[in-house]
C-alpha cells in the first residue's frame, strides 16, 4: 500500500490530513463521527490569553459555493483552555494543534510559552491571517512584523512551529519567506478571503460585522494558486494546503501544486464523512498511479 506519511518539521503525520481551525470545535467534538486515528492532527479553534466573546450575530452567511464568517475568534482563553479542554484532548488518538492569536507579540508567545511543555500538544498553528477583527491581520500586513513575531516565538518551543497565512495581500511568496526567515517549521494556508454580502431588500451587509471570511469550494482556485506561489517561494519548507477541499481529486491539486498536507475545514459541517473515507481513497489513487508514496507527489506541477 501506498505511504500515506508526511514530515512537518519535526512532527511525523500518519495521514496528510488535518481539520482545520475554527471548523472543528477544539478538536474533540466531532470524536462521534469522525475517526480521529484516521486523521493526521486536528487544530483547536484559535486560542488567545483572555477568552473572547466573537462578534454579534449574525455572523455567518450562506454563498454560493461557500460561506461568509465572521465569528471574530470566539474563544474561551488560554486557562479555561488548559482546565476543561486539554484533558480531553490529550486523551485523542492524533496530534493535537493549537492554533494560536493574539493582539501583539507577548499574547501569542504567552500561549506557546504556557502551552509548550503540554504533552498533550504536538505544536502550533500561528493564526496571523483572520479578517474578522481588527488586529487580525496585523502580522501579515508587512513581512517585517511577520519575521520579527515568528522569531520572538521560535525560542519558545521545539515543537511543530506553522504560520497560517493570509490571501488578503499583494505577494503571499514574500510572506511566506518571512515567516520562515523568522524561523517557521511549515507554513499553511489559506484563510478566509474577504468578502461581504449584501440584503438587497433592507440595504444592509448580511453580517453585523460588515464584512467576513469567505470559504469553501468557490474559494480554492485562489488557495491553490496562493499554495503554489508560497511552495516556490520557499523550497524545503512543508506548505499545507487549505481552502474548498472537498473530495480527494480537490486534494491532489493542492499535492501536486507543492503542498505535503492538506486541511479540511468547511467541508466538515455538510460531510463530516469526507475526512474517514480521505486516507482510503487517497491510498486507492496513488496505487493506480503506481506512486509509493504520498511524496512522490509533491510539488509535480508540470509548467
Ligand atoms: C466558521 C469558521 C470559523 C473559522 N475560525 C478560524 C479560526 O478560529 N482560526 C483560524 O485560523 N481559521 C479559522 N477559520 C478558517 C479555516 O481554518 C480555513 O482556513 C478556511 O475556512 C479555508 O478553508 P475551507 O475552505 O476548507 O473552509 C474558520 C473558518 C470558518 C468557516
């Protein structure tokens, strides 16, 4: 059978499969229906020092192909984190990561520094791209603030160190260097693109917020484009690749277009099956390519 293991950084995933930030609860939720052992790590919603209560509804909205959100980090902080929800997570049977945000420098090295000696974590995903509030995408605006945030961190930890990337920006590939000059294990994205709809009939945005974060299916030929450009702007380091994947045939264009890994995020709230029946039909597809292994596959654009 084909070799479904990837390297990221200094974490081995057995499946190249994670569910993505914000579209899974903390990672334990959807134990019922989906085999966790199946899947190569699961990321927790973002977390930050002090809990957050997200923006007001309504906040998220139906596109076509898609949805805007605009939950604005709703989460319950770093301590509350550590009491009700690592217990259980360190009872899954995959790796943990926690994808962590903050408003300036010493919030996100609070929580990697806090959570860097949890067994129950595997690493971090660095959050540096939501659009849903204000600072969000502080860190990826300009790539010195990017480097210099990844660098402060670096020292903290030895464990699986991902920047989460943002499409919102004119050159993703000069991002991407950023944060790994900074000292980045792996890089992922994309997040949401953003967007905003309008009720025609009242004139007002759909989203109290105004605007949101697009994803889902309409949103990945941006992802692969920006997975593509991120791969070749850093060679040797591993890029996950998220945005829209639905099916496996979504997946191996991100493979193919320079991505070691994959994350499925809105996917899992209308086919929550589609991360169990991922490792199979991947198998199944590399085996009729006659290809050993999953890194075969990687980075095989013919341009
Ligand atoms: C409702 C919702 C909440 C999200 N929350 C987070 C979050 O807390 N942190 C984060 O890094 N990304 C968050 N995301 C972004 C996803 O992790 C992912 O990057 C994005 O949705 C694109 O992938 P998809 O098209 O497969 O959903 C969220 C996405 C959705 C739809």
């Amino acid at each position: 059978m084909p070799d479904l293991s990837i390297q990221l950084g200094p974490l081995k995933l057995a499946v190249p499969s994670l569910a993505a930030s914000g579209t899974f609860g903390y990672g334990g939720e959807y134990g019922a229906v989906v085999d966790l052992s199946r899947v190569g790590a699961v990321i927790t919603k973002s977390l930050s020092v002090k809990p957050r209560e997200g923006n007001p509804p309504p906040r998220i909205w139906e596109t076509p192909a898609g949805m805007l959100n605009a939950i604005g980090l709703e989460n319950c902080g770093l301590e509350s984190f550590i009491a009700h929800r690592l217990p259980e997570l360190a009872r899954l049977p995959t790796n943990v990561l926690v994808n962590v945000v903050g408003e300036n420098i010493d919030d996100y090295a609070t929580v990697c520094a806090r959570l860097a000696e949890e067994g129950a974590v595997a690493g971090f995903e660095i959050n540096i791209s939501c659009p849903n509030v204000r600072e969000g995408c502080r860190f990826s605006s300009a790539p010195n603030d990017c480097s210099r945030l990844i660098k402060t961190l670096r020292p903290l930890t030895k464990k699986l160190l991902m920047v989460k990337l943002s499409p919102n920006i004119a050159d993703i590939g000069e991002l991407a260097r950023a944060a790994v000059e900074g000292g980045a294990d792996a890089l992922s994205l994309i997040n949401t693109v953003l967007g905003m709809a309008v009720d025609i009939k009242a004139r007002r945005p759909r989203l109290a917020n105004i605007t949101g974060g697009l994803s889902g299916p309409c949103i990945r030929p941006i992802a692969v484009r920006c997975v593509y450009q991120a791969a070749k702007a850093c060679p040797g380091t591993p890029v996950v690749g998220i945005g829209g994947i639905r099916t496996v045939s979504d997946a191996l264009e991100f493979f193919i277009a320079g991505a070691c890994a994959v994350q499925v995020g809105t996917t899992n709230y209308f086919d929550p099956d589609f991360l169990n029946r991922f490792p199979d039909e991947l198998e199944a597809w590399l085996a009729d390519e006659k290809l050993a292994s999953i890194r075969d596959l990687v980075g095989t654009l013919k341009v």
